[in-house]
C-alpha cells in the first residue's frame, strides 16, 4: 500500500498536540485496518501518547472488543454512523485514553451497494469527559481501495485535532 507523504505529518501534529495536554489516544479502526494506530506508532516517542489500537474488522470483533450492540450492527450495518459512535466509546471505555478515534467504511473495490456506496465512510471522535461523540460522513467516490484508506486516516487524524482535547469554559483550546 502506497501511503500518502502528508499522513506522518499529520500523525506527528497528533502526537505534539495530545503530548503537550498530557493526554492519551486510542483508535479503532476496520476498513483502515490499523493504518491510523501504524502511522501514530511510526514516529518515536509515540508511546507518551498512544495508548492503544483496535482493529476491529469482523462485527464479532467490534462486539466482543468494543461492546458495538448487535441490535446496532443488525439495524444500522457495520457501516453507519450508530456504529462509529459506538466504536469510538468502546475504545473509550476499553482503555486508559482521553480520546479515541473510530472508522468504518467500504473501502472497495467490491461491497458496496447502491445504500452504501464503496467510498461511504464514517469517523467519529470520542472524549472522555464527554458521554457522546461527534460522528461525520463522507464520500470518497472515483477512489482506490488504497486512496480510500489514505483519505479515511487523514481525515481521523485530522478529526482528532479538531475535537480530541478538551476545551475550556470558553469553548477554546
């Protein structure tokens, strides 16, 4: 897999700003299937910040390590944004981390439906302080399964820098 030169950028930019709050991160990830946790892990010192990863491709993986409700996954599918909230929350509530990372998507070539496009992909961000998480969609159409992938981390390490460390009173960093 080809990975995109601007990732481990974005991944050390994570790291620096988790590091400077003190703060832990954990991801879970299926359609990615790690490349979130790799590219954090990549760079040295990481150890500070990553706390742990989850892979999570099977629905049996995502109950039985992240506590996903089957009723989720049998109403919603894997690919929803039900299930990224609760993926996220799990990785909260299965580790020591402050914030969490999920995605779940088609990445393709093949599995998707008219429903569920290859490309349909959701993200969510959970915190600790928080009880919810903030979940997106997004539509990488006219993608490789590699480029699907790549745009799903960048967009996770990105979220994670928006949403992953708390805010003050004022609602600022």
């Amino acid at each position: 897999m080809e990975i995109d030169p601007e990732l481990p950028v974005i991944a050390n930019a994570v790291l620096e700003h988790f590091r400077e709050e003190g703060f832990l991160v954990a991801t879970a990830e299926s359609c990615t299937g790690g490349l979130v946790s790799a590219l954090l892990t990549s760079i040295p010192g990481s150890s500070d910040v990553v706390d742990r990863g989850f892979v999570t491709y099977s629905n049996d993986a995502k109950m039985e390590l992240l506590g996903v409700s089957k009723d989720s996954l049998g109403e919603f599918g894997a690919v929803s944004v039900q299930v990224a909230a609760e993926m996220a929350r799990g990785a909260i509530e299965n580790s020591k981390a402050d914030a969490a990372v999920s995605i779940t998507g088609i990445a393709g070539p093949g599995g998707g439906g008219e429903d569920k496009p290859v490309g349909l992909v959701f993200i969510a961000v959970a915190r600790r302080i928080d009880e919810g998480s903030f979940v997106e969609e997004f539509r990488f159409s006219d993608m490789s399964r590699d480029q699907v992938r790549n745009e799903s981390a960048k967009m996770a390490l990105e979220m994670l820098l928006a949403y992953g460390i708390d805010e003050d009173e004022n609602g600022e960093l």
